[in-house]
C-alpha cells in the first residue's frame, strides 16, 4: 500500500512540474516562422487568382493554424477547454470518507 501510495506521490509531483514546463519560445518562434513561409509560399505560387487555389490556401491556412492552436491547447493540458474539474476529485473523496467512517469500529 505504501508503495502504490509513493508511486501516486510521485505522478502528482511529475504532473505538477509538467504544468509548470511549456514548449519553449524560440520553437513557438520557429513554428510560427514556418507556417508564415509556407502560407507565403502558397501566395506566391498562386499569383494567379483562381477559385480553387484561393480554396487551397484557405485549407492550407486553416490546417496550419489548427495545428498550431493544437499544439497550444496540448502545451499547458490543465488549462482553458482542456481543463479538468474538481466535481470528480470531490465526488472520490467524499466516497473514500464515507468507506473510512463506515470501517471505524462503532464506539
């Protein structure tokens, strides 16, 4: 039990370092660097405004941004629509108390 309880220590401790840890600014910097070439890349290769090639860069924009956005969400995985409630947490405690009172001895 002791070691299953350790063991739970130490994934909290990892978890809460890792909340603390984010990609670094200079691979945002990158990240952002790329998409603006390719999407400028798309710009120039479709200099000629046809309906099907502005409809590819607008698909080629809007991948590269959910990617990005992706990677935002999955940087920080306890914040904004990622966030995890407390209802859970509280509901298992409030059962683990009640299974402890129901294993004291009646006095």
């Amino acid at each position: 039990m002791l070691n299953l309880l350790a063991a739970a220590h130490q994934s909290r401790e990892t978890r809460l370092f890792q909340m603390t840890q984010g990609v670094p600014t200079l691979i945002w910097t990158l990240l952002i660097v790329f998409a603006a070439a390719l999407i400028g890349c798309m710009l120039v290769f479709a200099a000629e405004a046809s309906l099907s090639k502005a409809v590819l860069l607008g698909v080629f924009t809007s991948s590269l941004t959910l990617a990005l956005l992706t990677v935002r969400m999955l940087d920080f995985p306890f914040e904004s629509a990622l966030q995890l409630s407390s209802h859970d947490f509280n509901e298992t405690l409030g059962k683990v108390d009640r299974l402890i009172a129901a294993a004291r001895p009646n006095d």
